[in-house]
C-alpha cells in the first residue's frame, strides 16, 4: 500500500511541476483533485503533500482568491472546545506539520526561498501595521500577485493612500469569522458576539462609505473599487444598529416591548424591595428578625427571622442559616407580587432570546456576504499597511513594473536590514533582455549574498504590493517564479553532502525556471573539486538563461568571472575592497578578486603562514591574482579622481552660483537704496506742501479782512510766496529715473511699438498705475494715454524711457477704461480750449491724439485742495466753502474738494445746490472712488 502511494506521489509531483510552470489553473485542479484522493485515503506522506498542494496554489492567487478559497482565521479555544470546527473554513497551511527530509526541501522550493531571503520579517512587520484580523492573516499568507495587473492594482491603492490626506476609518481587529462560521452551523449566538458582529458592520459600512463619497471615489478609484465588494445585508445591518445600548444589554429603545417588560420588572422590584422594609420597621417585627437588612433567595426578597418564629405564619421559609438560628422568610405580602415579577422576567428572557435568535438566523443566512466584506475591507487594510511599510523604510518608491524581466534600481536597499535599522548600503543593480546574467564576485564577508538578496527581495516586494527602497524612478518587472539557493544544504540533508543538496535543489529550480523566472544562487558549484565545479555551474547558468530566466549568482571561481568577456549575455560586478576591508558597495563592470590573503593578513594569520600561502599559490595564479588587484587598485584611484573632479565641479559651480546671487543681492539694495532716497524726496516735499498749506491758511484769513483796508500790496506777496514755494515742491517732489525692476526692460532707439501696445514710464516705478497704451509712436517720442478718474491724458515720452508692461498690468489696463482704444470711435473728438489749458498746467505739448486731455495734477484730491466742512450747519459750511473757493481762483486752482461725509445728506445736498448757483463753479460731481467716492465733492472751478 505504501509504494502504492509513493508512485502515486512520483507521478503527481511530475505532474505537479510541469502544470505549475504551464497554467496556474491546471495547478488549482491538481491540487484540489489531490485533495479528494486524501479525503478517500489518506497515504502515511498526506502531510508533505497537503503542505505542498496549498502552497502551490497560494502562490499563483490574488489577494481576495486567496482571502474567499482558504479562508485562513484563527480558531480561539472557545470555539475550538465549544463549538468544533467549521468543516467550510480550510486549515491554515502552516497547521500542517513540517517533515525534515530532502522531499520537503524539494517540493518546498517556493518556501525555502523566501525563508532564504527572511521574506518573514518583511510579512511580519506588515502584518503588525494592519489592523483586521484578516488582513494580518493575508500578510503573513503567502500572497504573492499572480499577474503584473494586480501588482499595478496593489501599487496604485498605495499611491492613492500615499496622496490622501484622509485617514482610512479602521481602527478594529473585526475578529468575527469564527462567530459567524460557528452561527452557520445552526448555534445560537451570545450577545457580546452579536455586539462584536454588529461594530464590524458599522465599521464596514463607515469605511464603504467613507472610500465610495462623491468627494474621494475619484482620488481613491483602486480602493473605492475594493469597496464594492463590501454588499453587507441590508436587514441586518438594519436590525443590529442601535441595537444594544452602553451596558451592552439589548438596546430598549430599538426594541420598545423589552424597554415595556423592564420597566414594569423594575417597577415591581421596587415595590416589593419597599413592602418588605416596610415590614421589617414595623411594630413587633423587631424582636423577630435576627439582623437590620433585607436578604435576597432565589431571586426572592426574605426577612431574617429568628428560628422560633418560623411557624408564626409570615410567610414562605426559603432557606436558614448555618447555624440554624436564622431562617430567611419571604412575607406573605409580596409572594404574589413576586410570582409577578418572575413572570415578567421570563417573558423578558424569551423576549430577548427571540430578539438574538433573529439576530443569528440572519447572520447564519448572511455569512457569504459578510465573509466577503470582511475580506473586501481587508484588502482596504493590507494597502493602507502596504504605505505604511514604504514609509517604514525610508525613501520606498512605487517601481514601474514592466513584463520585460528588467531590474534597474540605484540606491537599491535590503529591506530587511533597513526594517531592522542596520543602516545598509545602497547599490545600483541592472538586470535587463540584453543581459539577463549577473555575475557577483568579491571578498568573503565582502556583501555579495547581501546584493543577491536584495535583487530578489526588490522582486519578491513587487509580488506583494510593497514600495521598494530605492531611488526613485527604479523599475522592477514582474518575475514568475522567484527561485533561490541560498544558505548551506548540509545542515537540512542530514545524510547528503552540501554539494549533493546544492545539486538537488539547483535540478529542481531548473526544472521550474521558466521565460520570466528570476534565478538566485549563492556560491555556484562550490563545495566539491573546484574544475568540476565550475564546469557544472556554467553549464547549469547556461541552461538557466536558454529558458528565458534573469540569473544572478556569487561566486569565487575565476573562470565563471570571465563569462563576460565570453558570453555577452552575462555582466560580471565586484564588491569593493579598499583599504584592506570591504565597503559593501557594488561596482558593476568590476572583476573582484578574493582577496583570501589581505583577509587572512587583516586577522593577523602568521607572517611565516602568509608567506607558505603565496609560495604555494604558484607563479601564474599569484601573478593573475597581483594584475587583477593592480587593475582593481588603478581602477580605483581613477575613479578617486574622477570624484574629485566632480568635486571641484560642484565647488565652481556653488561658487558660481555665490557670484550670481550677491550680484541679485547687490542689485536688490541698489533698488531699495533708490527707493529711500525717492521717499526722502517725498518727505521733504510734504514738508514744503505744509508750508504751502500755511500760507493758504494766512491768504484765507486775509481774504476775510479784504474789506478793512488796502490788502493788493499783501495778497500779491502772498501769492508770490506761494508760487515760488509750489515750484520748488514741484521740484523736490518730480522722481528721479531710479532702477528698473527685473520683470521691466526698458525699450531700445530700434524697438518698434504698435498702437494699443501697454507700456509702463519706468522713471515712475513706485506707482504702479502709471501704465498705458501707446496712441502714436513717432521715431523716438511716443505718445501715451494714461486714465484717472474716468479721464484721459496723452502724455509724451521718450522711447527710452518706457518699458513694455508685465502681462498681469497689459491685461487689467487691456480690460479697464482702454479696452476698445483703437476702435471706438466715440472717443474721437474735437480738442477744447480747456483742454488745451489742462495739458498747459502740466507744461506737456498739446497733442492730437484719438481723445481730449481733461484731467490735470490739480484734479488730485490733496490736503491742500480740499476742505473739511463736516459737523458745520449748512450756512457756516457754504461760507467756507465761499471763501475757499475764492483763495483758489488767484492760484489758478481747477479743481478743489468738499469733504462733507455722508451724514443725513442734508449737509451733502444742500452744498452741491449752492455749487449749482455759485459763479465761479463750472460744474461739480461726487469724488471718483479713488478719492473718497461721495464723501466728497468735485468742484472744477471756471
């Protein structure tokens, strides 16, 4: 019966091997066919090929196929002692006990790579930042995607996490599967296992609805789709809300009939508690009870009463003391009450009991829906881990992830000893179609295994959906499968040599190796005669490479180094050794030597040992051995001045960049120091303008005495005074040319300007209004239309000193008062005497230019243009006003301004009447908003 069994193991592991390597599906059938031959007759070797079957087919199933076919949960005592085992729920593979022996090496070959590759810390640490019990489960399951789409799936709900501001609401282990499972079975449920069920749905239906808001689901796309499969049955959801309340009993207010029954049995409670102290406080009862409080039996309320008294007729004797000198009496007066009571409590208890049986039965019905949104939110959990873990490590990517069987990865990490803090070196690592073997040679203790290992960890992360360590823009392909050797055979064999069970395993991976597979092996043939050894491992890594894999290998043996100079498919890399010890960092290209010696001579061997060891090498090994350190050593001082020339590079060009920021530097203070000097200016004119204000003052006040005696000597001084002091603040206050800013360049003698092209004066660069079209540009004077108030003015400059506006000025003036310039023809009129004379006043050329200039300096509201009547009575304010406006005329003042307010409007109204009718009042308007609006008024003076 026994070799029965074993030829029947031959031939479905031959089958087994070859299905694996064509169809994943054929793999599920024949392991799942498998399976019902056990279930029939179990063979004395089930348990090498129940583990081997799950693992196969775990390996090739996405994260919810594997979630909804093994439904891997934890079993806790209760349910296990209690309540079995759920026939519907397979096993955990790891359940399975582990034979030693070469079979299970063999067939085991998936396992003993990640074990090689301590694929366990990684899955632990991700299985720590979950927060559901499934999801830790998935984690630690060997969930490896089986397609490069689901990679991409895995990847973009890590990158939609990585963007998201939003926290994820999961924060629950949901631990229900068992109660759900055992419910199924047709058990009854208790209520803190309702109560655990009933938050799970909640949390399930939150984080639903959370992913799935209009809001997010366009942002989080990968994970809102996760969230479909979350259809959690509508009836129980709408019975287990609110159904239990802070004490964790069945909530009364989602069911009034047992809020009805619990009251009317606490009513009851405190009557008969009442009626029964009562009793004992009453006359003659003292001397019966044997204690002052009120004991309960049975759920019934008793007295104390002394053993004497027991046949006094009070009642029902429940029970009596040790001694016997008590007996606990129930009064006559509350037994009925009490049998009402206990009534009550029993249909309270059905009650309940009907309201949590209702509550199983829908779970019972619902289990595949609820199994399959836990499962749902799960995959929800593992990518919020997944983000988690890359941050974990510090500077994770998402790689692109092709079909090609490329690695190209710089910085590259091991991201075991990173998620252990060791700090590990970072390496550049390529593999690709042109070159699909790697050659890793080096010093023992030098990092080859480390660089072995981080290649298939980088592969084996991207099966798992896990950001890689590594610069960005790294790219890591899919591989199928990913196979290693790596550790010493001997200690697992027993019996076998570490060459023998190198061999083994090294027939088995070639056996899998497939177009896609990525192939890891560790010190290649080594472990027997080294000519043979060799022979066989570049037979084997040829072999390995004509089916299509991607092979990386360490090795000591120089002729597998010299692969690629014979064999353009190969590259060959070193481990650097400087100084007498290793730096852990990878130079692709490098033929490395061992080393063995100035290893031997760093752990201080004997110098006599030393020297027998050379002599013994021979004179062509130990002169092959001296040329290769001597290229290694030029090597390295080339590539020592090849940094330091960078060095010096990046020192020019920071000093170059140093140059370049004080010349910004120095043109910046130039700037500000032209901008003191200008407000100085301005600070001086102020003070002049107050003066002027003075001496308007003093004319005002000789104007009122105009009718005391002869004033024309006087007034005519004044005016004198006035005039010379508003020449010199017009000087003092006219803007030097200062510094152009950076956005401005000022125009040349050759450019050429277009009509309705905007400009800006750049001797006027603190104002940031002063910008206009040009109207006529005539060999170097150009004619510009500025806008104030509603008005317009051309103004002629030189072409020199304009500068063509920023695009944010050109388009608010393009969409202010100069939008249709060159095509309105409205604004086309005849030139006015006024308007003549108001270009005059600012000493400009007059011009004919497509509109009339009817603003000057004067229409500028200042403090010594504008009087303050406010709080004044209508009468005092119009014989300021009067008087004001005449002080104006002598100055050839245009345009004044009436502060008024707003008030009532009386003050406002009755002032603009009085403008209406005064005669040196041409006409009068509300001040433009820039002035004051109509707070004030606008009065142009004839």
């Amino acid at each position: 019966m026994v070799l029965s069994w074993l030829l029947i193991d031959l031939f479905l592991t031959t089958v087994g091997a070859f299905y694996r390597t064509t169809s994943p599906i054929s793999t599920r059938i024949l392991a799942n066919g498998w399976k019902t031959v056990q279930r029939i007759n179990p063979p004395p070797l089930d348990a090498v090929f129940s583990r081997h079957s799950v693992i196969t087919t775990s390996a090739s199933l996405s994260d919810a196929e594997l979630l909804r076919a093994a439904r891997i949960r934890k079993n806790s005592n209760r349910y296990q002692k209690n309540k079995g085992s759920d026939d519907s729920d397979t096993k955990p593979a790891d359940t399975a006990p582990l034979p030693v022996g070469l079979e299970d090496i063999v067939r085991n070959l998936h396992e003993r790579t990640w074990a090689s590759m301590d694929l366990h810390v990684v899955q632990d640490r991700l299985a720590g930042l979950c927060d559901t019990v499934r999801a830790k489960e998935l984690a630690r399951s060997p969930c490896l995607a089986e397609n490069v789409e689901e990679v991409r799936r895995r990847y973009k709900a890590v990158e939609e996490i990585w963007q998201s501001a939003d926290v994820i609401p999961l924060n629950d282990p949901m631990d229900i599967a068992p109660a759900v499972a055992f419910a199924a079975r047709g058990n009854v449920l208790e209520l803190p296992d309702l109560r655990s069920i009933a938050k799970a749905l909640i949390i399930l239906a939150t984080l639903r609805d959370f992913v799935q808001a209009p809001v997010r689901k366009e942002r989080l796309s990968q994970l809102s789709q996760f969230a479909e499969d979350i259809d959690l049955p509508f009836e129980l959801v709408d019975l287990l809300s609110d159904a239990f309340d802070q004490d964790g009993r069945l909530s009364g207010v989602k069911f009034p009939q047992l809020k009805r029954l619990r009251d009317e049995v606490d009513r009851l409670y405190g009557s008969i508690k009442n009626t029964v102290g009562q009793l004992m406080k009453s006359t003659g009862m003292s001397q019966m009870v044997t204690d002052e409080y009120i004991a309960q039996r049975n759920g019934r309320f008793v007295l104390p009463i002394k053993n004497t008294y027991k046949r006094a007729g009070l009642g029902i004797v429940h029970d009596q003391s040790n001694t016997g000198q008590t007996v606990y009496v129930e009064p006559v007066q509350v037994i009925e009450p009490t049998n009402d009571m206990k009534r009550l409590e029993l249909e309270l208890l059905q009650e309940e009991a009907r309201i949590v049986g209702e509550m199983t039965r829908l779970v019972a019905v619902s289990k595949d829906q609820i199994l399959r949104s836990l499962d749902a939110g799960a995959l929800i959990d593992i990518s919020v881990a997944r983000a988690k873990l890359g941050d974990l490590m510090g500077g994770a990517v998402v790689p692109e992830v092709g079909t090609d069987g490329c690695i190209s990865a710089e910085d590259a990490r091991h991201p075991v000893l990173l998620l252990r803090n060791r700090n590990p070196i970072g390496n550049t690592l390529h593999i690709d179609p042109a070159k699909p073997g790697l050659v890793l040679t080096g010093p023992n203790a030098g990092g080859k295994t480390i660089v072995l290992k981080t290649l298939g960890l980088l592969a084996l992360l991207v099966r798992l959906g896990i950001p890689v360590p590594a610069r960005r823009g790294v790219r890591v392909d899919f591989f199928s499968p990913i196979l290693a050797d790596i550790g010493d055979m001997q200690s697992v064999t027993g019996d076998l040599s570490t060459f023998s069970g190198h061999l083994l395993v090294c027939r088995e991976v070639l056996s899998n190796a497939a177009s896609g597979a990525l192939v890891l092996m560790d010190e290649m043939g080594s472990g027997t005669d080294p000519a043979q050894g060799v022979a066989i491992a570049q037979a084997l890594l040829e072999a390995l490479l004509e089916t299509g894999a991607r092979v990386a290998i360490t090795t000591h043996y120089l002729q597998l180094k010299e692969l690629a100079q014979k064999d353009d498919r190969f590259t060959v890399g070193a481990m650097e050794f400087l100084n007498g010890k290793p730096t852990y960092r990878f130079r692709e290209g490098a033929i490395g030597e061992s080393y063995a010696l100035e290893v031997a001579e760093r752990l201080e061997l004997p110098a006599s040992v030393l020297a027998r060891a050379k002599g013994l090498m021979g004179g062509g090994a130990l002169r092959v051995t001296e040329l290769i350190k001597e290229l290694e050593d030029q090597r390295d001082a080339l590539q020592g001045e090849m940094e330091a020339a960078r060095a010096r590079e990046e020192e020019l060009r920071a000093a170059q960049e140093a140059v370049e920021a004080q010349k910004v530097e120095l043109g910046a203070r130039e700037v500000e120091l032209d901008k003191m000097k200008y407000r100085a200016k301005l600070e001086t004119a102020d003070a002049f303008l107050a003066q002027l204000q003075e001496k308007e003052k003093k004319l005002e006040a000789m104007m009122k005495d105009v009718g005391l005696g002869d004033t024309k000597t006087s007034v005519e001084e004044a005016l004198k005074e006035l005039a010379a002091v508003k020449a010199k603040v017009a000087e003092e206050s006219k803007p030097e040319v200062v510094h152009v800013p950076a956005n401005l360049v000022l125009l040349k003698r050759d450019d050429i300007l277009k009509e309705g092209e905007v400009v800006v004066c750049a001797g006027d660069q603190l104002n940031s209004d002063r910008a206009g079209k040009v109207v006529k540009a005539s060999g170097q004077n150009v004619d510009v239309m500025f806008s104030k108030g509603g008005l317009d003015i051309v103004i002629t400059f030189k072409k020199t000193d304009l500068a063509r506006a920023p695009s944010e000025t050109a388009a608010r003036v393009n969409a202010g008062p100069y939008a249709g310039l060159a095509k309105n023809k409205d604004r086309k009129k005849k030139w006015t005497k006024a308007d003549e004379r108001n270009l005059k006043l600012l000493g400009q050329e007059v011009r004919h230019a497509s509109t009339p200039a009817a603003i000057t300096l004067n229409a500028m509201r200042t403090s010594f243009n504008t009087i303050d009547v406010r709080g004044l009575r209508l009468r005092d304010a119009e014989a300021k006003v009067d008087n004001f406006i005449k002080v104006g005329i002598p100055q050839k003042r245009k345009v004044v301004y009436i502060l008024h307010g707003h008030g009532t409007g009386q003050l406002k109204e009755g002032l603009r009447e009085f403008m209406k009718r005064h005669p040196y009042v041409s006409r009068h308007r509300a001040a433009d908003d820039s002035d004051g609006g109509d707070a004030f008024t606008q009065v142009f003076l004839k």
